[in-house]
C-alpha cells in the first residue's frame, strides 16, 4: 500500500521547524562565541596587568630581577592564571635554554611541575562549574571529555622546560587514549633526549610495523629518535638484525640522522664499534634494496667524518664516529 504524499501544509510547518531550530542553534552559538571571547579578553586583560606588575619578561627573569616577595605573591594566583601568566615565556624556551632553566626552577618552586605530571597521568581535581567560570579554562578542567587538551599542554611543557625527571610519565603519555597527547608527549621526549627513555621508543618502532597497532606514526617515531645523541646508537643493533625489512630500513635511518647531526670532529664512539660495523657491512647485501642503500650512505657517511676528526685523533682513537 503507498504512504500517502504529506500535504503542503505539513511541509511548510516542517520547513519552519527546521528553520527556527538552525536559528536558535546559530544565536546559541553566536551568544556562547560571545561570552567566551568576553571571558578570555577579560583574563587577558588580567595577565598583562600581572606581566607589568611582576616584570615577568625573559629579560628580567635571565638578571633575576624577581624578588622572594614576589614569588610568595605568585603563589597566591590560581594554577590557571599562573599558567596563562608564564604561557608567552614557555613558548620561548625552545630557542632559548637558558630561559628555560629559570624557568624550570621557578615552575617547581611554584608546584606547576607538579600540576602538569598529575594532569598528565588523568588526574584531576574535581571542579564545580562556579569554579570552572571564575578560571581562565575553567570549563576545560570542568569537562573530563576535554581533559585531553590539558594533558597534551602538560606535556607539552614539560619537555620545553626540559624537566628530565618527567621522562617516565611522558613515556607512559605514549599510550595515552588521545592520539594528540601521544604525539606531544613524543616531541616531549626527543626535546628531554633522556637515554633511559630510549628502549620505550624503540618497543614501540618494532610494534608499529610489525603489528601495526600503535596510534604514532613510523615516521614520527623516527624523527624523534633521531634527535637522540649517537652514543644511543647500540642500541640500534638489534633492529639492524630485525626479520622485517621496515625495522631494519627505520634502524638504519636512525643511526644516518644520528650520525649527520653529531658534532664534527666529537662524535661519541663506543664499545660496539667493530660489531656495528660488521652490521652495516653486512646490511649492504641485504635482500631489501631501500636497507642496502641507507647502509651505504651510513658507511660513507662514517667515512666522511672519520676524516674529519680532531687533529691528534687516531683512527682507533675511542673518539671517532661510530656510525
């Protein structure tokens, strides 16, 4: 039996429905982009008042030029204004180490350090949505489905303010549920450089290609490797073995960039030199055409530095290049 066809006047209320229900889902938005712009300018408005009373730029935090009597005033600030406080100065410690330490000392003393470890191990205090409107993210603190936004800000300076303590909970950050905070913490952790945090990464390498279940990328995995000093290189040797082509190709590519980026004439030798060397030789006449050809750029490149070395240094010298 055919439905029957809905009259006109059915569709013209359904079209008016339709339309009121767009209109007031547009003036809800428009209203809540209002409130929040408000919000935000309001603690803008707030911190650079606080900038300018506590002289808080890196100039002045490089000559000290803050007084115990405003760190006890600092103190006084909620989590979320002192963090909004230091915001523009942590974002200029990737370019300027010295700024970080000050600024590391100063975050601990302030308990931020420990704020950020807690938030990136999901634990958070529980807030009343009063709590959450009088704070600058309030509301992101308030709703656990946005806490993610809060891990990946916690790690995020952890590894600009180089804390090397963290290393373990950003390794653990490398499972978070959040495929954002994942990557975070990864960039945490090649900014840290933490030898002992090395193993962690190179699990992982071995279980995205071979079983293909971790949410970081091959290819992130390898470029934060890289940025590890080439004394990390043995560790190398059992991915130089590694039955997949993949790990064998990634391990290869590793130690190339390791090598690239080691200080000319200070390359950091160590006790597997002849064995590593023996992998290479032999990744030359792999089955695998791509780990053929970055064992050999590997070998030239060793060879390019090995000529390079300081004046005095001998070719078995353990102060040449490894790799």
């Amino acid at each position: 039996m055919p439905l029957p066809f809905p009259s006109l006047s059915f569709l013209i209320s359904l079209a008016r429905a339709i339309l009121a229900a767009v209109a007031a889902g547009t003036l809800a938005l428009t209203i809540g982009a209002m409130v929040r712009r408000w919000h935000e300018d309001r603690f803008d408005r707030r911190i650079k008042q606080l900038c300018r009373q506590y002289a808080l730029t890196p100039a002045t935090l490089l000559q000290g030029r803050y007084s115990a009597q405003s760190l006890a005033r600092l103190r006084t600030m909620s989590l979320s204004s002192l963090e909004l406080l230091l915001e523009p100065l942590l974002l200029k410690c990737a370019s300027a180490p010295p700024l970080a330490a000050v600024l590391r000392d100063l975050c601990l003393e302030l308990g931020l350090i420990d704020v950020w470890q807690r938030q990136l191990l999901d634990q958070f205090a529980p807030l009343s949505l009063r709590q959450a409107l009088s704070a600058p993210d309030g509301l992101v603190h308030y709703s656990p489905r946005l806490h993610f936004l809060l891990r990946a800000r916690s790690a995020r300076n952890l590894g600009l303010l180089r804390h090397q303590a963290s290393w373990p909970i950003l390794v653990r950050a490398l499972d978070d549920p959040h495929p954002d905070v994942q990557q975070v913490a990864l960039r945490s952790l090649a900014a840290l450089r933490e030898p002992q945090s090395f193993p962690a990464l190179l699990d992982r390498m071995d279980n995205t290609v071979t079983e293909n279940h971790s949410r970081l990328s091959l290819h992130s995995l390898k470029e934060a490797m890289a940025r590890f000093p080439l004394s990390q290189a043995p560790q190398l040797l059992p991915l130089l073995r590694h039955p997949h082509p993949r790990v064998r190709a990634a391990a290869a590519e590793i130690l190339r960039e390791m090598a690239r980026s080691a200080p000319a004439g200070k390359q950091a030798l160590f006790q597997y030199k002849s064995v590593l060397d023996r992998d290479l030789a032999r990744l030359t006449s792999d089955a695998d055409a791509k780990v053929r050809a970055i064992a050999a750029e590997v070998i030239a490149l060793r060879a390019a530095l090995d000529s390079n070395r300081e004046p005095g240094q001998t070719g078995h010298s353990p102060s040449n290049l490894a790799a």
